[in-house]
C-alpha cells in the first residue's frame, strides 16, 4: 500500500509518501512525530480511500494506553 498527503506538525504541514501496511506507516510516522494522528491531516492509499479518521483513530487508542 501506498499512503500520501500531509500532516499538521509543530512547524506547518509535513508531506506523505509511504509504502507498506496502513500499521507499518503510522508507527513510522509516529516515532518520527509523537503528535501524528492527534493533528489535522488528509492521508489517502493509492486507491483515494481516504485514511485520516483510521489515523486518528489509531493515535487516540495509543494516546489512551491501548495497541
């Protein structure tokens, strides 16, 4: 899977372009980003399905103490 877009960050917006697992990418762009998923952001596969809210879901379970 390919995932692009952008993400909000401290500085402005930071530019996607990954490949791999939608879990793979977020936790990449987690450990380069604590707040990744928290901020706004449009992110979408190759497909244009669009993996924003999936994002955010994701960082609010980690944001809570779940995996």
């Amino acid at each position: 899977m390919n995932i692009t877009g952008w993400y909000e960050s401290e500085n402005g917006a930071v530019l996607v372009d990954e490949t791999g697992s939608a879990a793979a990418i977020f936790e990449r762009l987690r450990e380069r980003d604590e707040d990744f998923g928290l901020t706004d952001m449009e992110i979408e596969d190759e497909r244009g399905n669009d993996l924003s809210m999936a994002a955010m879901i994701w960082a609010e379970t980690l944001a809570k103490g779940g995996e």
